[in-house]
C-alpha cells in the first residue's frame, strides 16, 4: 500500500516508517522540518505543516492509508501556551481528515492518547477528545489508537522524569504518588500500528494500549535516579508553583502539566492482545533503564 505518515520523522513516526517499509509499503514521511532528520531507507519524505492545509493536501495524492502522529507533548508546556493543542492537534487533525477526503483515502490510523475526552481536564486531553470526533464522524475508515507513555531511544518521557527528580532529594508532588503509567516501548508499539494500517479486522475500534507495568512517578523516578529519596510536596503548593513558573518563558511546566500529574495513564484494559500479543511479553520500562 501507499501510506503517508504524519509526523513520519519523529520519535514513533520513525520507527512505524521502519515498519511498513520492511513489510514491504511504499511510505512517505511528512514532516516541517524532513531535511533535518533521518528517516529508514526506502522512506521518502516531504515538508508540510498539519496547520497549514494547503502545505500538506499534496502529499495526500495517491495515498491509500495516512497515519496521523503530528503531536505535542502533554508533559512539557508547549511554545505558544496550551493554545497549541487545540492548534495542532484538533485542527491539524482536521486538515489532515479533509486532505485525505480531497484525495480519496481509503483509511486513517489516528494515534489519539489515555484519558482523550473532549471535556477532560487539560487542553492535551480535550484537543485529542475533539480529534477523535473529527476522526470518528469523517468519510474515512478508521482505527484509533490510545497509548500510554511511550518510551526509547530518542523519546521524552525518561527525560521528564529526569527534569521533575533532581538526584539525591526529589521533591515531587504528592510524593510522586497521584500519578500512574503504563509504560510501553517504542518498538513493541510500532508493529502494532502497522497492523492497524494493514488488517481490516481493526477499522471503527478504539484501543488503549499500555505495557506491562503500572508505575507511580515515584517508582519511575527511583528507576532513573537510583537510590534518591522522594521528598513529598503538597498538591496545592505545586499547583500554585507551576501557575507561576508557567508564565515564565523557559519554565517547562504549566497549570496543564499539574492537571497532568493527578492523571491516571493507565488502561482500563489493555487491549495490546486485539494485535495477538501478550502483555507479559512487552519490554518494561525497568529492563529499558537497566539495559536488559
């Protein structure tokens, strides 16, 4: 098949680009900033923002699938404020679905995320929410995958944790005990939105994908900085610390990431057994940190 992969460059677009090309798919990497990457042999590449429809509805051309993957991070504040999300991930979504409508394309593999809800808590949730209904109520065949944190080389969520969990004393708030992840590598997700693209079997679900283990933010944190001690902050100080520092510009963190801290990122039930795979056979975050 012809398949286009939105954000095909980036952290899970490169590895899902690897995929399909070695399953034998003619696959086309879009992406802003293409030259500045490397992308698997046999990808090509073209530049197009998901913002701008008219920069994208091209490669749309002859296309038999798009998987959609442009996001931000729902970890650190975006450049642009939370604004962003609803710029990037709803309408871009938006564009995205009207580009492959204009061109005929036959199906889309929406990567949406845990907790979407277009009335959720945080920008990040409500704009994946307003994405899936884009998705959901368009012309198009449609799967629609929701991760937990995905992690690997290259990825974000290690290093979040690393800039919330200085070494030695960690004070994290809540003691790093609200939060819960289900973490899930990067290469086991990879074939799994493969499958999506390729299996009829998948189109109209909505899966919620995770790994192996639930863990606290806590227990990441004694994950990547050894033996440091938690020191618990009140939920109510963080609150009002991330209000504050969210309005200074290199300040990583905003209201949004605190709502993100009391969130749960767990599945209700892993469904990584609708692509025949069993949950204790994932790589867990624990084996990653340690090298196994």
């Amino acid at each position: 098949m012809q398949v286009l992969v939105t954000g095909g460059t980036g952290f899970v677009g490169s590895h899902l680009c690897r995929e399909l090309a070695d399953r034998g798919h003619e696959v086309t990497a879009l992406a802003r900033s293409p030259d500045d990457a490397e992308t698997p042999g046999g990808v090509e590449t073209v530049m197009g923002d998901v913002t701008a429809y008219e920069s994208i509805v091209d490669a749309f051309a002859g296309q038999d699938v798009v998987v959609n993957l442009v996001a931000l991070s729902p970890l650190f504040q975006p450049s642009g404020g939370a604004k962003m999300h609803d710029a990037v991930h709803r309408q871009g979504t938006e564009n995205v679905v009207r580009a492959a409508e204009e061109h005929g394309v036959d199906r889309i593999v929406q990567m949406s995320a845990l907790g979407a809800d277009p009335d959720g808590d945080t920008a990040y949730v409500r704009a994946k929410g307003e994405a899936e209904a884009i998705v959901r109520e368009s012309g198009l065949d449609w799967v629609i995958v929701r991760p937990s944190v995905i992690f690997g080389d290259g990825g974000e969520f290690l290093s979040f944790t690393r800039k919330v969990t200085p070494p030695v004393l960690a004070p994290l708030p809540g003691g790093g005990k609200k939060a819960r992840f289900q973490p899930i590598w990067v290469a086991d997700l990879a074939p799994m939105l493969a499958d999506a693209v390729e299996d009829d079997a998948h189109l109209g679900e909505v899966y919620e994908l995770g790994g192996p283990e639930r863990l606290t933010l806590a227990e990441v944190a004694r994950l990547v900085r050894g033996g440091v001690r938690i020191v618990p902050v009140p939920m109510a100080l963080t609150k009002v610390g991330f209000r504050i520092g969210g309005a200074l510009p290199l300040f990583p963190f905003g209201p949004n990431q605190f709502e993100g801290l009391r969130f749960d990122n767990t599945t209700t039930e892993n469904d990584v057994d609708a692509f025949g795979v069993d949950p204790e056979n994932l790589r867990t975050l624990r084996s990653y940190v340690r090298g196994d």
